[in-house]
C-alpha cells in the first residue's frame, strides 16, 4: 500500500478500523494480515471515494481490474470474500447502508478436488473386524471390498445381480451410464468376501420367503439395497475405522483410481476399468496425485521451506 497517503482517504481509515476490530476479537495474526493484504489494494482503487458512493457497479470494476492485472480466479474470489467482511463490519458500523458486495457474484472456482483416503488408510479400515455400526457385517464388507476393489459407482454396484458375478473367471459384469456394460476385474480379497456373504444372504432371502430374488446385495428384509443405504453403510464404517466423515462410496472409487495410478497403472486401462468415457475425466486422478506429490515435497525437501 503506498502506505500512509491511502489510509488517509474515508476507505483507509475504515479498513484501520476493521483491522482493530479484529485485533480486539482476538483474530489470527495470519487472519489480520490476509485482510490487510487483501484490502490495501481496494484502498487504492477507491482513492478518495466517499463510503456511500461504493456500490456494487464499483466493485465489479475493481474486480476486474485484478483479472486485467493477471490475478486468477481463486485470488479475486478471495479479495471479493475479504470485501464481503470488511462492507458487513462498516455495515455494523453504520457507515453504509447495505453491503454492496453481496451483490456481486463470486467467480466460478473448479471444483475442489476430493481428500482421498491413503492406501495405509483402506487397508486398516478393510483388514479390521467389521464394526458395530456394520448391521450385516458380511454384506457391508463386500459393499467396500467391490467399491475400493474395482471402482465401480454406487448405482452399479446395487444394480448387481447374482448372474452377474463370475466367481471362476473373478470378474463381474457391471452396468454403467448409459446403459453400457463393462466386465470388470476383482481380487481375492472381494473373493472371499463373496463367498462368506452368499450363505448368509440365501438364509435371509429364505426367511423372508425371497428366494426369487436376483440383487446380489439385499437389506435386513431381503430387498435389493438402495444407493443411499449404501452412502449411510460406507460412511458409518470409514468413520468408525477412522476415516473423515466426508468419505462416502464415490471417494472409494476415487481411491481405486488414484491408488492404481500411484502403483503404476497407465491412464488408459484405468479409464476402462472406471467406464470412462473420456480419458480427461480419468486424467483427474493425475491431478490427486501430483497434489499429494507436492504435498510431500512442500513438507520434506530442505528447499522446499
């Protein structure tokens, strides 16, 4: 900030006021630097520009400014975020009516790419005993065997029947989008999931009287299992193994992609096993791992600090 001139004019001497309004509430000093930051450059732009004549039309304009400078999307919806505060504050203040920048739509970010449980992290939760939040143990550990296992979406894995599964040769038919049909892979592990899950899913269709039944995975009264009991079933098993709350059955499928890219599967044969239709979408997973890659290097390479 060309320092003492800008806090000087009616927009510097509010954003002092917000800064020592954050200070007395104890706020970070990282917090309080990333306001100062952030604002100095407002101050700037506004000049000597009275508060009440700050209006929206006057914030997209600064706005712009910082893309024409080069600033990237998540920077500008950063500085538009610190806006949001510092308006709501001189609001509280009464030194504007309305906050302007409310009335200013937010860049569109790319989405945020999804926290995916490590391999040492799967590999605890599905080599535990199944917890007491699991009601059907041998069922539930099928569901993250196949999920974690193969990659399959959620809607494909309910919509598995028995004639689908292929013990001999170890692959199952799957139906993806689009009503595509894929024959995917599955371990040992899911092997033997299966084989203690089918008993006991033949004694609970027979008493129900279900016996007609073609799902391979069914609820307590022997019907077909719906997608969001399967969300409930994942995310109350990964919690109790220690995994965030956020997992649900999609993160398991990130998780296959990811971990088979990371132990040297090309992109292409993961684009098929996932039933991709594009190979960017599967190009994705490079971008978790590069992230995690980073993450290591930021946290450990002497140069990196």
């Amino acid at each position: 900030m060309c320092a003492d001139a800008g806090m000087q004019t009616p927009v510097g001497l509010a954003l002092a006021g917000f800064l020592r309004a954050l200070s007395q509430r104890n706020a970070s000093v990282h917090t309080i630097k990333a306001y100062r930051t952030d604002l100095a450059e407002f101050v700037l732009f506004a000049g000597p520009e009275a508060l009440t004549d700050i209006d929206h039309l006057f914030i997209r304009a600064f706005l712009a400014q910082l893309y024409e400078r080069g600033l990237s999307k998540a920077s500008v919806a950063r500085a538009l975020s610190s806006l949001r505060s510092f308006c709501k504050w001189m609001g509280r203040e009464h030194m504007i009516e309305t906050n302007p920048a409310l009335l200013v739509a937010a860049p569109k970010l790319p989405k945020k790419l999804p926290r995916v449980p490590t391999m040492e992290e799967m590999n605890s939760v599905l080599d535990a005993r199944m917890p007491e939040e699991a009601a059907f143990a041998e069922r539930d550990r099928l569901i993250l065997e196949l999920l974690y296992g193969c990659g399959i979406r959620n809607s494909e894995l309910t919509g598995i029947n028995i004639e689908d599964i292929h013990q001999r040769q170890g692959v199952i038919l799957v139906r993806g989008k689009g009503k595509k049909e894929r024959m995917v892979p599955f371990g040992d592990s899911a092997q033997i999931a299966l084989r203690e899950y089918r008993p006991r899913r033949g004694a609970l269709l027979e008493q129900h009287h279900r016996t007609a039944e073609t799902a391979l995975l069914v609820n307590l009264r022997g019907s077909r299992l719906t997608t969001r009991s399967v969300g409930r079933i994942v995310k109350a098993i990964a919690v109790a193994g220690g995994l965030p709350r956020e997992v649900h059955p999609h993160t398991l499928r990130h998780a296959f992609g990811t971990h088979m890219l990371e132990q040297g599967a090309d992109l292409r044969s993961i684009q098929e096993l996932l039933g991709h239709e594009r190979l960017s979408t599967t190009q994705r997973y490079t971008q978790l791992t590069t992230k995690q890659m980073m993450d290591v290097y930021d946290n450990t390479h002497p140069r990196a600090k």
